[in-house]
C-alpha cells in the first residue's frame, strides 16, 4: 500500500547452548507434551488472539493489502500456516536459497518462520494451525545467518533493512539484538531510510535469561517501537523480557505456540514472539487507516496499550500491554512527530557530537607523541569491538563471539514441545 521507491567481521563463533528437550507430540490423544492437553488443537493455544483484542480488531480488518518484512533466519514459505503468505524475499546470508524462504544458520534456522507464523500465519484448516496477528496480510522474507563463516551480520541487517523498505515493506519485523545500547553507523542510513521512507520497524528488547538485563538495538534506537514480553498474568516476564526506558509496549512473550519448517508446531517463549505479534497489529493499522503515517501508527500503539503501572512511560512495562482492538477502532487524531524520537534529529545532534570528540582526542594524541618523539607508540582510534552473544530459539544460550559486533536472536524456549501434525480432511 506505500508507494514503491524507484555476529560478525573477522573471527571465530564460540557458542555455549544448553538446548531445551524438544518434545515429540504423536497424533494419538493418548499422549501429550507436559501441561497440554491432548485434545487441544494448535489455535486453541493462541490465547493473545483473544486477550489482546486481535480477535475484536479483525471486526475491521485482518491485515489486507499491507506487507510485513519478516528480518530474520528465512521462512518457510511451503508451511501449511504460511502458503500463500509470502511474496517476495531475498537471502543476504550468502547461504539461502535467493527468495529468502530457506531457513539458515546453524544456531537458529527455525527462528523466522516461527516470527512469520505470529505475525501473518494464516492458519491450515478450519480452526487449527498457527494465524497471525495480520492474516491476510502479505509477508516479505529477508534471511540472514551469523557465524564464523558467514558474512559481516550488521552488514546484513544494514542492507536487509534497506532491501526491505525498497520492496514496499509497511512494516519491519526484527527479532534480534545487539545486547548493546549503541548501533554502527551503517544502520543509521538503513533505519534512516526507513523513516524518511514512511515504515514501521518494530523491534524486540531481548531475553533476560539470555542475559541481556536492558534492551539492545535494533530496539534503542529512536523511533524504533521496542517490545518487551509478558506472561499469562501480564506482567513482565521473568526470563523473556529485557527492561530499559526505550520500551514501548508489551505483548505475550511465554506460551508461544509458533510454525517451524517443514509443517510443525512449537511451544516456545521470548521477546522475538512478541515483536511479530506487535508488528501484525501494526499491518491491521495500516489497513483500517491507509492514511496514517508510520507515526501514527507508533501513536496509536502507545496511546491505546493498556497501562500496567501508575506512571507511563515505565523502564519495564513502557505504555502498557499492547491492545489490538482499541488500536484499530480509537478515533485518533493524526501526529506530527514519532512520539518515539527521530532517527535522523538523533544522528544530527549525536554523531556530530562524537566526531568533534574523537577530532579533539586525535588532535590531542598527536601532540603527544610529538612531544614523545615516538610516533609508533600512539594508535589512535584502534577499533574496539563488542562482544557478541547468540540465542538459539529453542535453547538458553551463553555468549557467542562473532569476532566483530554483535547480535542476538532474541528468542528462548525452555523445554519446547514440539507437535506432530494431525490429518484432517479439508
């Protein structure tokens, strides 16, 4: 519907996972993962679609002519959950296949199209299967992969970003972090360039149990709709939700049930759940309301979430639990600025401010060694590079070093359950 514009550089993975069992759930009534029940189908666990008021939003609309980017590992397109969902796609991994819907990575190939089912799946029958928040909305698949072998992953991300708002992506989808406050510079340009070009992006905070205690960008940087993750009571999820003043709103985070490759079904937890399920209600947004900017989608979200604390915005809840309906129908005026912040105001005053400090610490340095007569012993402005950490979708996961910088798939499972396709007719 918008108009069409014409981890990690050198070095070694070192990756500790401890993988949760992945649970096997037969057919047969006779046997089920722990705490389900046998009897249950695939959709009668998707308990946000009623709760978070998705169910009531699709009254007005259910996603039609707006499409999702889905960043992430590939999506698997011949799902019975996705069939028809996904249009497009690209592989910036290197190692996909070129339409973006082979899963890649070797930590976590089933990641993106578990994302995509939350956010657009369409569902596989008469009241089964996973549906999406937005299920007739279009998905968009771009497939990264980080390792040792793989290519720079910021890079990957800088052009997925870039790639995606060219494509007519409405609305971005990143379920992954940093673990850092701070970005690299080429994602000013590929998040700049969403903004001036009108699109969503909609980020997770991160997983506590993954150690990531305050959120990361993608999600801190300005105008970016950060989400943390709640469990069934709506509070703050003990293990699947980072905390930190850039939070905008909370989804469901735990009890997750989501599409993985090759036509089954997993239970899983994290704040990469909660991010898609944000970004679908955003697609029903952008279809009740053509007419609104990015902008004010990002206003509509904060101004209707359901506020959980006293005082708004808060360092963990941010304006509350995100509520699907009340966003779709509230009568609304339109917004002149992300109430988020501004990307491109941010970079104006901050990078500017960062090169006059390192001039002053090179000029400064130079004196130095001058007046030291050794010119060999100053290195000035030597890259200094994070560590990095991966998360595996169905495991807890320690630090990986991605030699460079870092990211993060921002979803944990703990003890998956993974479940058998049943034959139905029809």
């Amino acid at each position: 519907m918008r108009p069409r514009p014409a981890r990690l550089v050198a070095g070694g993975l070192i990756l500790a996972a401890i993988v949760g069992a992945a649970l096997a759930v037969p057919a047969s009534p006779a046997v089920a993962a722990p705490g389900i029940r046998a009897t249950d189908s695939v959709r009668d666990r998707q308990y946000w679609l009623d709760e978070y008021g998705i169910r009531a939003a699709w009254e007005v609309t259910r996603g039609a002519g707006v499409t999702i980017a889905i960043i992430d590992s590939g999506v698997d397109a011949t799902h019975p959950d996705l069939r028809g969902a996904v249009v497009d796609g690209i592989d910036l991994s290197g190692v996909g296949s070129p339409d973006g819907t082979r899963p890649v990575g070797s930590d976590a190939p089933d990641h993106g199209t578990m994302v995509a089912s939350l956010a657009a799946g369409r569902g596989s029958g008469p009241g089964d299967g996973v549906i999406g928040a937005a299920p007739e909305a279009s998905l968009i698949s771009a497939s990264l992969a980080f390792g040792p072998e793989q290519r720079d992953g910021d890079a990957q991300v800088a052009e997925a970003v870039r790639w995606a708002v060219d494509s007519g992506a409405d609305v971005i989808s990143l379920s992954l972090t940093r673990n850092t406050l701070s970005w690299p510079e080429s994602w000013d340009d590929s998040f700049g360039y969403a903004e001036a070009n009108d699109v969503v992006v909609v980020a997770a905070a991160g997983n506590r149990v993954s150690g990531t205690e305050q959120v990361g960008a993608p999600a801190t940087i300005p105008g970016v709709l950060a989400v943390g993750g709640v469990d069934r009571r709506g509070l703050a999820s003990d293990t699947a939700s980072a905390q930190g003043i850039s939070i905008a709103v909370m989804a469901p985070s735990e009890q997750l049930v989501g599409a993985v490759p090759g036509g089954g079904h997993v239970i899983w937890q994290g704040t990469s759940g909660a991010a898609p399920i944000v970004a679908g209600i955003a697609a029903l947004i952008r279809s009740a309301h053509p007419e609104a900017t990015a902008v004010d989608v990002v206003a509509r979200l904060i101004g209707t979430a359901r506020p959980v604390t006293a005082t708004v915005p808060d360092p963990l809840y941010g304006y509350g639990l995100v509520d699907a309906a009340a966003a779709v129908r509230a009568d609304l005026p339109p917004v002149a600025e992300n109430p988020l912040g501004s990307l491109a105001e941010w970079i104006a005053l901050n990078r500017r401010a960062d090169a006059e400090v390192r001039s002053v610490r090179v000029e400064n340095a130079r004196e130095a060694v001058g007046r030291a007569g050794h010119p060999g012993l100053a290195r000035i402005g030597e890259a200094v590079r994070p560590v990095v950490a991966a998360i595996a979708p169905l495991a807890t996961v320690g630090a990986a070093v991605l030699g460079g910088s870092l990211l993060v798939i921002a979803a944990v499972s703990i003890g998956a359950a993974r479940f058998g396709r049943r034959s139905r007719a029809g």
